[in-house]
C-alpha cells in the first residue's frame, strides 16, 4: 500500500524544481523515494554538514595543518599597554610601518 506525503513550498519553487526533475528525466515523487531511501540507509541527511566522510589520510593531513600553526605564546603581549598590542599587530600584519608611529 502506498502512502501520501504532502510539503507546503512556494509555488515558483515547486515550478521551478518541476523543470529541473523534468530536464533531469526524474518526478517529484522519485525524488522523493530517492532521499527516503538515502535517509534510510544512511541515517542523515543528504546534503547536512557530516555528509561528507573524511578518509584517514585527510584527517593526517588537516591534523598536521593544525599543528603546524605556530602557538603564540600566552605572555607574548603580558607586559604591554593596549596601545603597544595594538602598534605591535599593525606592525605584524604589514598595515603600519614604524615611520607610522613617529
């Protein structure tokens, strides 16, 4: 026995999506079996962020990536004035020269 699911869009989108389906040589209604089934097989959306299954070497390759990111250290700015902060990281990102400050 087959049942009915209903979902409320705006017209142009459901006019819009029909064209596509259709281009595609699919229906709206095997679409829709389409992404029940893929929910149902996989327990998540199709398009959700964890969607995408990271390999091992990709998780080596971003866990390097981070390490490499040198560790400022905590009392790089502890003896400065906000004022100095601020000069010092003008300085660093190259948005201020010295001749700046004079």
């Amino acid at each position: 026995m087959d049942a009915m699911v209903t979902a409320r869009m705006p017209q142009g989108k459901k006019d819009a999506a029909t064209d596509v389906l259709r281009e595609l040589g699919t229906s709206h209604s095997q679409f829709i079996n389409d992404a029940y089934d893929y929910i149902i097989k996989n327990r998540r959306l199709p398009l959700s962020d964890d969607s995408k299954q990271w390999s091992e070497q990709e998780i080596r390759t971003a866990l390097a990536f981070i390490d490499s990111i040198p560790v400022r250290s905590a009392n790089e700015y502890a003896n400065m004035s906000t004022e100095e902060i601020k000069r010092e990281r003008m300085l660093k990102r190259g948005l201020m020269t010295e001749s700046d400050f004079e």
